[in-house]
C-alpha cells in the first residue's frame, strides 16, 4: 500500500523539530525519513562490524545487507545483475572514477569528449581535467534562451574521435529534463559510450538503465532521501573489467606481493577500505521508503507545485525566471529585479524559507545565459500549496521592503 502523501510531512522528523520550516533547497538534498534514520541508529548500536572480513555472526549479518542493498538499486533502476552496482561517496566519486579509471587510458591527442553546457561541476571538471591530461579536447553541447539541448549542434559533435559523451538527466539549475534516450542513440550510432549523472531523478522518476541501454549511470543517496556520503556508479556489464581502480588498498585485492598485486573484480576493485556500511544500509532503506512511493503520484504532485509557484511568481511581476524548458523537474530558477539573489535567499531564511541561491556549481551555465547568479527553489513530496504560498507572500514583502 503507498504512502499517502498528505500525511507524508509526518515522516520526516525535522518537520516536528522545525514546524516552522518551509524546505525549498531539495535538489542540494533531501531530508530523510524516520526510517532511515533509524535504520542508520539501529545499526551502530546493534549491528556494528565491518564486512567481507568476519567469519562470526555480526560480520556475516552486515555483509549481507550490505550486498543486499546492489540488489535494491538494481530493483530501484532496472537493472538485473547487483556487480554492475559498486559504491562510492557519492556521485562526484563516481564520475572521477569513470574518467580517471576508464576513460583516460582510451584518451588520445586528438581525441574528445562530449558535455552539455549545462552540467554540474561534478560533472564538467573531471572531463575537462583528463582531457587536459591526455591533449584531449572538450566539446560542449549548447543551450538555448529556454534552457533546452540543441541536439542538432550534438551532430556535429560527435565523430569517430569522441570517446565518451557525458551528460545530466535533470539540470539542477534549470530542471530541464533531458531527452537521455535520444543522447543514447545517438552516441551510440557511433559505438559511443553515455554516462548519464542522473543525481536529481534517480527515486524521483522511473527508469531503467537496461531499457536505456545505458552505460554508465551515477547518482547521491542524500539527494533520494538517504544518508550524506553515500552513492552508486552503475556500469553496464561489458565495461566492468575496464574500470580500474581509483583508489588503491585492503579489500579490493586478490592477492598481493611486494612487486604485484592482482585486484578482484568490478564492483569490489572499486570499493577498498572500510567502506561507508551504514550509509549502504541506509539507502537500502532509502529505496525501501521510495517502494512504498506511487512514482507517478509523486512527479505529479511535485509538478504541480512546480507549476503552482512559477503561477503565482509570474502574477506578483518584477520576477524573471532563467529558463524555461517545455520538460522539466521540480525544479524553478528566477531572479528579482534590482535585487541579488543572495539578499533574496537571506531575506527568505529568515522567515525560515530555504532556498538557493547562487551559481549551484553549474557557473558555466549561467555565464552563457548572461546571468551571474539565481535564485532557486526546488520542490519534494513534503512541500505543500501552503509553502507556496507563504513564500511568495514573503517573496512580494521583500519587494516592497526593497523599492
């Protein structure tokens, strides 16, 4: 049975901490559920080992959920084999991984990779690095005045020197929600691979990285209402023995001598040291927690709320919005007129109103757009109409205060 969303508020105690709190900063990240918090609490104080080392029961219990959870994840985004699955610190990690442990040994001079203009950080400097490193060049798909791809300039970018193309499912400044399946076919044409950063839409929005026939996925727990430090590197199955590690230590390894060591295979190359177990436990709970979400319900509701304050922003006038893609998320970037964004979001916290403000690591993006910095609120299943509300009200107050 799902979860019904008008009393889903009631799941997330910060909400009973903070009644006051109206939380529009979701696409920085999510607040998290009862359940996972106490599925983190329940596993220092009752279940703490660490895994794949312990033959006694504790151990064994851990390392078991903990595997577990590759499993979930490949439930959550339709995969089927749980080791194309490895963990990271998050979805920075995982793209730093693809480009230093695969992409930069298939880097020449003279080769390229393909971005969007409208990447995050995370997503933009690691390939600009190694292509630095290799002689390589980066290449930079456009975005028009209302924040869209211009996949016709993609065409032309792509040649039989392009070695991967990277891009994000959903702007996390714009909410442009990208046309992947179309990236995907056409790179593919070219015998391309596509790393998709799907860090906004993955627990959000169906998908399934099979059906896409997708070859390198990456997403952050704390942006799915799990816990901080915490995130996935999905790799299609015939790239794993490519990857080599970005990290070198204990449990990642075969067998070691003084002179070589021989490393297990993808995803546990990937993952030596101690890695975060509660924080793999905790999205494991993340997913179940989202399970008992009805997805459609959920877009919808957002959505709505989406449409909802662009309505009422557009009405109280003085405000420009930055972007304005035909399919987009939950996600609205505006400015006020004659006012930073930096005096907007402050004088919204203090009538305990989170929002962003700034260039969301997407710099850029903005600068090609003309705009230096912006205001943006994003929504989630717990936001209301009434948060709406009570945040223009607040957003028309600072208007008047300022003129």
């Amino acid at each position: 049975m799902a979860l019904s969303l008008k009393s889903i508020k009631s799941h997330f105690p910060i909400f009973t901490h903070r009644p006051e709190l109206i939380y529009l900063d979701n696409a920085a990240t999510s607040q998290k559920p009862r359940s996972v918090i106490q599925t983190i609490t329940d596993f220092y104080e009752k279940e703490n080992a660490n895994v794949h080392r312990g033959l006694y029961e504790l151990s064994a219990d851990a390392t078991q959920r903990y595997e577990g959870v590759r499993k979930k994840i490949c439930n959550l985004m339709g995969a089927s084999i749980p080791d194309t699955i490895a963990f990271t610190k998050g979805a920075t990690e995982s793209i730093n991984i693809v480009a230093q442990g695969f992409l930069k040994k298939n880097l020449h001079k003279g080769d390229n990779v393909v971005v969007s203009a409208m990447e995050h950080h995370a997503n933009l400097i690691p390939w600009q690095q190694v292509c630095k490193q290799t002689g390589s060049s980066l290449e930079i798909i456009p975005v028009d005045d209302r924040g869209e791809l211009v996949l016709e300039a993609m065409h032309n970018l792509l040649n039989n020197r392009t070695k991967l193309v990277a891009v994000t499912h959903i702007s996390n400044v714009l909410g442009t929600i990208n046309p992947i399946e179309e990236i995907i076919s056409l790179a593919h044409k070219k015998n391309i691979p596509v790393l998709v950063d799907a860090a906004q839409s993955v627990g959000h929005y169906p998908l399934s990285v099979e059906r896409m026939n997708l070859d390198f996925l990456v997403f952050s727990a704390h942006k799915m209402f799990g816990p901080l430090g915490t995130g996935v590197l999905y790799c299609n199955e015939k790239f794993t023995r490519q990857v080599d590690p970005f990290i070198y230590g204990g449990g990642s390894i075969k067998n070691v001598e003084f002179t070589h060591t021989e490393f297990l295979d993808y995803p546990y190359n990937l993952e030596a040291g101690t890695p975060n177990i509660a924080g793999v436990i905790g999205l494991g709970a993340a997913i179940d927690f989202i399970h008992q979400l009805d997805l459609n319900e959920t877009t919808n509701h957002t959505s709505n709320l989406r449409n909802y304050f662009k309505e009422r922003l557009r009405s109280s006038g003085n405000f420009k919005f930055v972007g304005n893609p035909e399919n987009s998320g939950s996600i609205v970037s505006f400015n006020a007129d004659n006012i930073h964004p930096h005096d907007v979001a402050s004088f919204l916290a203090h009538e305990h109103i989170a929002v962003r403000a700034g260039h969301h690591c997407a710099q850029p993006l903005l600068e090609s757009m003309g705009v230096p910095a912006t205001v943006r609120a994003s929504f989630s299943i717990y936001n209301t109409r009434d948060d709406v509300d009570k945040t223009i009200e607040a957003l028309v107050e600072l208007k008047k205060f300022w003129s």
